[in-house]
C-alpha cells in the first residue's frame, strides 16, 4: 500500500520547469488561441479549446481539454474531461475523471470515478487507483491498480493486475491479450475466449481487511473524534456564522470546493517540497507542513458541516445545540469511514479536499468582506 502511495506521489507531484510560458490564473477560463510552448493554468472552470504545442498544467474545479496535447497533460480539478488527444502522458487527480481521446504513452490517474471512452486509446499503460474504473476503449500496455469497482468492456493487450474492493465485471466483449492478475473478495465470472493468458485469482477475506482495525487505532479514533467535537462546539459557539457560510458555499459548489482544496494541499506539498531545496527554506517548509497538519485536523469539521447541509436547511436559522448534534453526527460517519480500507479513505480524501476547499473559499471571502470596507 505504501509503494503505491508513493509511486502515485511520484507520478502526480511533480514539480514543474520554471520555463513556463503560459500562466493564468482565473476563475473561469476558456483558452481558444493556439500555445506554443508549455502553459501552466489555474481555473475555476478551465476550458481549453485549441492546442498546446508543449506540456499543459491545469488545476481547477472543471477542466475540459477540448484541444490536443503535444507533450504531457497534468491536471488535478473535481471534474475532468479530456476529448482531445494528449502525445505524451497523462497525469491526473480527481474526482470525475473522463478521457476520450489519443494517449500517446501511460495515463495514471487517482480519482473516485474514471471511465475511458470506447473510442479512446492509450498506447502505454493505465496505473490507476479509482472507486469506479469503466474502460470500454483500447490499453495499448497492461492495466495495474487498487480499485473499488472494475467494468471492463474493452481491450489490454498486455496483463491486467488489480485489487478489487467491490467487484470486477468483464463483458464477453472485452479482450485481454496477457495475463488476468487479481484480488478480491469474491470470485469473478470470467467470460470464456476473454482472456489470452492466464487467470489468477487472489481471495482476501473481510477478516484480513479488518487487520488493520487494532485496538490502538479504535482508542486513536476514539480520542481524536472527541477532540474534534470540542473544537465544534468552540466553532458553532463562537463563529457560527462563517462556519455555516463555508458550508453553504461548498453545498453550492462542491466541485470548485474540491478543486480550491486540491490546489491548496498540492500547492503545500510542492511549496514545501521546494522550500527544502534550501537550508534558508528549510524552516519555513516546516511551518507549512504543520499548518497542512493543522488544516488536515480542522478540514474534516468543514466537511462534515458540508455533509450536515443535505440534513438540515443551514439558511434558516438553526439554533446551535441542533447543528452541534447534527455535524457531530456527520463528523461520527467522516470517523468510521476513515476506518475502512481503500475506498473508504479514498473517501475521507474527497471529504477532507471539499472541507479544505470551503475553508479556504470563507477566508477569500472575509478578505473580500474586509477589503471593501477599506479594513486591509
């Protein structure tokens, strides 16, 4: 699990040249003019209509690439969507994530929901970890991963090798020119003629996933949850209203809630990770990590209030003992989902991004608040 985690750090953080010719930062962008060298670009909603004769950076809480990639295409944003065609890799992070163009190499992509459309094709290999991975169109190479749900409805020419959560669904449609590797709780039906290779399966039971839950994990849990209801109730009694104010703008727009969040931790990752390079930078890198610390801990109360808003109208008025038990309530299912491996962190991940992406979206909007009132 480790390993893996740390090859997608690798593949999705990297850190990109400081040759940049293109950058834009703005809330909603759609680009029609034709780039001609590498563009680095964060948006809201970001649009790229015509192409990118280099590598293209893109961050935002939509991202649809409509234009053609001639290098590498690297993208973190809440809904993403690409229809043109990319000549070298694709990195993503995400939460809807669509392809339906030309890969000229591999795609490795972490988001909830991935699908590779029928037309689609990637010459190099998909490394992937998704709740949902549906791939009706052609791997040019082998398919690797942690999934949660697999539908697969095309063709690999080489090896599949995947762990599967849930559970794997392969049409007598699909081909695989290698070797099926996987593990997963229940056997899957395997069509006949579908797989060239060998099939090898794998069984883990619910008892080996539940390893992990020790009794030192559950005492951890335990604290840690009670100490995140003391700091919901200094919030509802104190700041009740900016409180509420982020979750509303979230319930709103969950999507740029995602990406704003997404932006900050990868911007914190990157900023510290380029802060080390220098012994001067060293400390500040370490106030930076304690900060992501401190937001990691502060972030789940955010996204739990998020989640308290499909429960209770949070625009009327609500008396504080109601949402205190209401958000503690979310803040109990935020906990024990945190508990169960794989898809159930990958949600936490998902949750922790919308309540990051909240907080930062209230302080730009009490920025706003104190900017036009000549306070700053």
């Amino acid at each position: 699990m480790k390993k893996i985690l740390l090859f997608f750090a690798l593949m999705l953080l990297q850190i990109a040249p400081v040759h940049a010719v293109t950058l834009q930062a703005t809330e909603n962008l759609v680009l029609t003019e034709t780039l001609t060298d590498d563009a680095y670009i964060l948006a809201g909603n970001g649009t790229i209509e015509n192409d990118v004769n280099g590598d293209l950076y893109i961050g935002g809480g939509n991202v649809v690439i409509n234009g053609n990639i001639i290098e590498d295409l690297v993208v973190a944003g809440g809904k993403v969507t690409v229809m043109g065609n990319v000549m070298g890799d694709i990195r993503v992070i995400g939460g809807q994530i669509a392809i339906y163009g030309l890969v000229g190499d591999d795609v490795v992509i972490m988001g909830g929901q991935v699908d590779i459309g029928k037309k689609s094709i990637v010459n190099g290999s998909l490394v992937t970890m998704a709740g949902i991975l549906t791939v009706d169109g052609k791997i040019g190479e082998d398919i690797r991963g942690m999934l949660g749900v697999l539908f697969l409805n095309g063709e690999v020419n080489r090896d599949i090798t995947v762990t599967v959560e849930d559970s794997m669904h392969i049409s007598a449609s699909a081909k695989i020119g290698g070797n099926l590797n996987y593990s997963a709780l229940v056997e899957s039906t395997i069509p006949k003629g579908v797989v060239g290779g060998k099939t090898s399966f794998n069984q883990f039971t619910h008892q080996g996933i539940l390893e992990g839950i020790t009794y030192a994990l559950i005492i951890q849990k335990v604290i840690s949850y009670f100490g995140a209801l003391f700091l919901l109730f200094l919030i509802v009694i104190f700041m009740q209203k900016s409180f509420l104010s982020a979750a509303i703008t979230a319930r709103a727009n969950v999507l740029k809630a995602f990406g704003v969040g997404l932006l900050t931790a990868i911007g914190a990752v990157v900023g510290s990770i380029i802060l080390m390079m220098t012994v001067i930078g060293i400390p500040l890198a370490i106030i930076v990590l304690s900060v992501m610390l401190i937001v990691c801990f502060i972030a789940k109360l955010f996204a739990s209030a998020w989640i308290a808003g499909y429960f209770i109208n949070l625009k009327k008025k609500v008396s504080k003992v109601k949402l205190f038990f209401v958000i503690a309530a979310a803040l109990l299912v935020y906990s024990l989902l945190g508990m169960i491996p794989y898809l159930g962190k990958a949600i936490n991940v998902i949750l922790f991004l919308i309540g990051t992406g909240s907080m930062v979206l209230m302080k730009i909007e009490i920025m706003k608040l104190l900017k036009s009132k000549k306070l700053i």
